[in-house]
C-alpha cells in the first residue's frame, strides 16, 4: 500500500521516504532487497478478471553529485494504468491522465512502453489502457518514467507475464528514451523501489544502495 496518507495541497513541498523495492508477482526474480520493518513503495500490478491495475511510484535522479545515475523512488503519489486485452493489435489509449497528454499511443510514455512489451512477447493481441496521473507534469519527479513503467507492468501482467525484469526496464527505456532521453536514473528506482546506482546502459549494470533509515527527501514544487 502507498506509504504517504496525509493529505497535501497541490504544489506544496512535502517529505518522502524512500523505500526498498517489493513487486509481487511481477518479476521473476527482483534484486535482493534489504531488510526493513516499514513499508514499501514500489510499482506492482494486480489482476482483476482481465483487467490489470498497475502503479509506479514517482523518483528523482538527482541525488547530490549523482546526477543522472543515483536514482530514488520516493513514496506518496506515482502514476497508475488501467489495461485490458482487446481484440485488435496494438496499443489504444482511452484517457491520457491529462489534458496536456497525447492519446496518440506513439506519443504517450505508457503507451509506448506498453508497445515495447508486445513486441517483445510476440504478442498477437491489443492492450486498451487509462491512465491516472498522480505525478505533475515537468515536476522533477519522473512522471514520464513511471508512466512508462506502469505501462510494462499492465501489459506484461496481462500477457501472463512473459518479460524478465530487465525486459521490463528496457521496454520502458524505448518510452523515456523517445519522451526525455536514454537514461535510466528515474527508471529503475520506478521499477525496483529503493536508491539504485546506474553504472551503465549497455551493458545493463544496476547496484542497488542502502537506503538510510532515517532518510528523508522533500520536495518542493512551485506553482508556474
């Protein structure tokens, strides 16, 4: 469940933990993670009938001298998609999560992560999805990577999920890689929870770090 509870304002600055990752039944075999007593924050999906729910949570990937590989999930809101099958191939997006969003699937982050993942399955059905943004767009909080992450994780658990995890972060890469740039400093934190260090791309190479216990981030959003 979502660690944060309190209500907040929007645009208001706040204090987040970040926390270490726990995806149930969606990788086949996650990162070890480090022993703690609170909860965790990190993206999961839950299948109802032959509908998928999947939330990833939001991250910053500025974490002092590590600008762009030191990322951190962060607890509270994230970005949820709503999916099912549908008939027809390929990727129809039914709400956007935002005015300003395309539903052009080839412009829309979950969407293309969502593309990338039937391709790589092979898969010879479509996917509808709706999207819930709870991250700001251009906030600082990797909107685009948990959109693009919640999108792999809809599509994969519905597919039966036939992905490893880092196909899951590669699918999700073509989406960032197209919207924000080839990096994947939000990414991984989205997917896996916890403070991850990127030491390369290509090759694949993540080392995730201790998260301090008494840990905070807060953020501070401006209203523009």
């Amino acid at each position: 469940s979502r660690a944060a509870t309190t209500r907040r304002p929007p645009h208001s600055s706040f204090a987040a933990r970040p926390r270490l990752s726990e995806i149930p039944a969606i990788v086949r075999t996650p990162p070890t993670p480090q022993r703690s007593s609170t909860p965790v924050t990190s993206s999961r999906a839950v299948e109802t009938g032959r509908v998928v729910r999947a939330f990833a949570p939001g991250s910053t990937g500025n974490i002092g001298p590590g600008l762009d590989i030191l990322g951190c999930a962060l607890s509270g809101s994230g970005d949820v998609v709503r999916a099912q099958l549908i008939t027809e191939s390929g990727v129809r997006v039914d709400d956007p999560g935002h005015p300003d969003l395309p539903r052009d699937p080839a412009r829309h982050a979950s969407a293309i992560a969502a593309s990338e993942v039937l391709r790589r399955a092979g898969a010879q059905v479509g996917v509808a999805m709706s999207i819930e943004k709870g991250l700001p767009l251009s906030g600082g909080q990797g909107g685009s990577a948990a959109s693009a992450v919640a999108g792999a994780l809809a599509t994969n658990k519905l597919l039966g999920d036939p992905l490893t995890q880092r196909e899951l972060l590669l699918a999700a890469l073509v989406a960032e890689e197209q919207l924000a740039g080839r990096h994947i400093d939000n990414l991984a934190p989205a997917l896996f929870g916890g403070i991850l260090l990127i030491r390369s791309i290509d090759p694949l190479d993540v080392v995730r770090l201790p998260v301090p216990r008494n840990l905070r981030v807060v953020l501070a959003h401006p209203q523009m």
